[in-house]
C-alpha cells in the first residue's frame, strides 16, 4: 500500500478553506489527526477522497505550502469597511464555472456573426444615475409598464430576467455550486457577479438569496455592465458606508432603474402610516418593499430610524418567506444556466460543434435526459 508525504499544514490550510466543520471530517476520515500530526501519512485513495471532500484540487495538497488564491474578478465585497480577501471554494468554483460558460459563448457568437452590444461601458461613473437607468429601461424594455401584469413583485424577476436575456446578457441565478445541492452558496459571502464583455455579457445572482435581495441584485449587476465593468459584489439595496464609490453609483442606478424618483413622488401620499404605504407602492411598482423603503429614504419621505426598524423587520419577514418556496427541478436547471447559453449550447452540441461530454460539464447535467429536457424547455429540441 502505497502513501504519500503530505505537509500536515496543507491539511490544515484545506480545511480552514472548505469551511467544513472539522468534526464532521473527522469522522469521515479517522486518520485524519494522525495525518496533521504526521504520525502517519494517507494513502493516494485517501488523499484524494480527502481532496473531494474539501473540494481542493488533489495537487494543491502536494505542494510545499499553501496557494494564495484570489478571486479572479474585481472584489468589490467589503465586510466592515475592509476588502474580503479570502474566497470560499463554492465562489471560486462558481467563478470559474461562469468564466468558462462566459467563453464558451464568447467564440459561439462571434462565428454566428453577432454584433457588439453597445450598452455594455456606454456609461461612465460621472454620468447621471438618472439617465443611466433611463438607458437601461429603454434597451431592456422594463419600466412600468412592462411589469403592470405581474401579479407581484415576486413574480416580476421572471420577465426581468428574460428582458436582459433578449438584451443580449447571460443571466445566471443558483443557489448551489453547478447543480450540487450538498455545496450552497452564501448570500453573506457575495450576491452575484457581472463579467462585462461587449459580445458575451454574464451576469450570476446568488440564488440562496431571497428573490426580493435577487432582483436589486439583477439591476445592480446590469448597471456593472453599463460601466463595462467586471465585479464581483456584495451590496444590497440598503445604502451603507464604506463601500467603493462605483458600488455606490451602481446601487443608485439600479434603485432608480426600478422606482424612479419622479413617478414615485408622484404616488405618495402625506401622512399615510408605513404599514398602508409599503403594500400600496409595491403593487404599484412590482419591486420588494425593501426597494421601496430606500426610496423612501431616497425621498425624504422616512428618516433613517424609521428606516433602520422597517428595514429589519422586513428582511426577516423575507428571509423566512423564502425558506418555504420550492421550485420545478427543470426550470431550476435551466435558471441556473440561463436560456440564452442553454439553448446555444444545446443545438451546438446536437450539431456536433461542441462534445457532450463538454456540453454536459458547463450544463452542470449528468443524465442524457436532463440534457434533453432542457433541450425542449429552451426550444432547441422537438
């Protein structure tokens, strides 16, 4: 039986970085304190069960020391003011997945001839966030009354989604790594992401979130994309200090985007309790209370105490909505992948361009009748 030296500080340093709970590995490998310890070492089957365990790559665990990794995009995230310097290995994974599927596209388009898109960096941080969120209504078709018929604001992400999807942007929302339901994502670590690119703009949202954080985070990304800017972000739509000045700008975007100013002035009421404005302007504008409350405290209309108790109460309220929602397995699969890369990479592989075993890995799909379900559901299949 053969067993491999390995540096009990890689041990360590994998752990720490899968954010496992130690007791739990522990219990899955036996050996494992007498592997830190070095009393013994693992054999390779072990090594690598541990490796998939911890979700490293295998090799890492033979390198001398350990790897400083960093995220491969702009970290826009701050926690206290300060910059997150240490990624999960579900964000990183999840970084990568995207930046593959993002390349993938890329190269698909450009033989199909499509054009640039010419939102993507037509704006610059100086310019207005009124007018940037009018550009962005106009090209994506998403004012007022492209949302009148949703029945709520819940159900208004659906066509926000398709709308940037026709824009031309790859929109992806997943709760979990790929489809690994055992790997979730952590709102509190990130809420999404935007790759700018003029041909192949991506967009993730963090799906764990609660669909009223994922919609702010949609727009917010979107105005990332009219900078021409790639970041990784983990601003809410509350206003909060010490976040970089383009996550701030971006913030406003995306709340004017989705309550301008103007009409909401316009459907104020004086003196109306909290408790009767909130529901009535969320009927009126299809958003979350939580986007109505900062415009509110935009407007001047709320002052920041009554904003701060209102705020509080209303993300728990949302957070334990969240907690009972379920979903179809295949609309699932297919949000997670969004439908314009989907449907490309559906009839790319059924024309024998792209391999399915290729297919298959940026899918996040194992099983040919996954594959051949979303195939029907985005129309690239009879």
């Amino acid at each position: 039986m053969t067993r491999v030296p390995v540096n009990p500080e890689l041990l360590r340093w994998a752990i720490d970085r899968s954010r496992k709970d130690r007791e739990e590995l522990v219990a899955r490998f036996e050996k494992l304190p007498e592997w830190e310890s070095g009393q013994t070492r693992p054999t390779c089957k072990q090594l690598e069960a541990f490796a998939r365990a911890v979700h490293v790559p295998a090799g890492y665990l033979f390198l001398s020391r350990p790897p400083e990794e960093t995220v491969p995009i702009p970290d826009f995230r701050t926690l206290a003011g300060q910059a997150v310097t240490r990624p999960s290995p579900n964000l990183l994974d999840t970084l990568y997945a995207c930046q593959e599927r993002q390349g993938w596209y890329r190269d698909f388009a450009r033989i199909g001839g499509q054009p640039e898109l010419a939102f993507v960096g037509s704006a610059r941080i100086e310019t207005p966030p009124e007018l940037v969120a009018a550009s962005m209504r106009q090209t994506l078709d998403f004012g007022l009354a492209a949302r009148r018929d949703c029945r709520s604001w819940a159900e208004a992400l659906r066509p926000f989604v398709d709308r940037a999807d026709a824009a031309g942007v790859l929109v992806m929302i997943s709760g979990v790594v790929m489809n690994n339901t055992h790997r979730p994502l952590d709102p509190a670590e990130f809420r999404g992401f935007a790759l700018a690119d003029p041909i192949a703009p991506l967009i993730f949202v963090n799906g764990a979130d609660t669909k009223a954080a994922q919609i702010f985070t949609l727009a917010h990304e979107l105005a990332h994309l009219w900078l021409g800017e790639t970041a990784l972000s983990n601003l809410g739509a509350g206003p909060k200090p010490g976040f970089r000045r383009e996550e701030v700008w971006c913030n406003t975007v995306a709340a004017e985007l989705l309550v301008p100013m103007a009409a909401l002035r316009e459907h104020l009421q004086k003196d109306e309790p909290l408790p009767d404005t909130l529901p009535r302007l969320t009927g009126i504008f299809k958003v979350s209370t939580l986007v109505v409350l900062r415009r509110l405290l935009d407007a001047g209309w709320i002052d920041r105490a009554g904003f701060d108790s209102a705020w509080a109460a209303e993300n728990r309220r949302l957070w334990d909505l969240a907690q009972q929602s379920g979903g179809n397995f295949y609309r699932t699969a297919l949000s997670r992948v969004g439908r314009r890369f989907a449907s490309a990479l559906v009839a790319d592989t059924l024309e024998g361009r792209t391999l399915y075993r290729d297919a298959f890995r940026m899918l996040g799909v194992s099983k040919s009748k996954t594959f051949d379900t979303l195939g029907r559901e985005v129309g690239a299949m009879a």
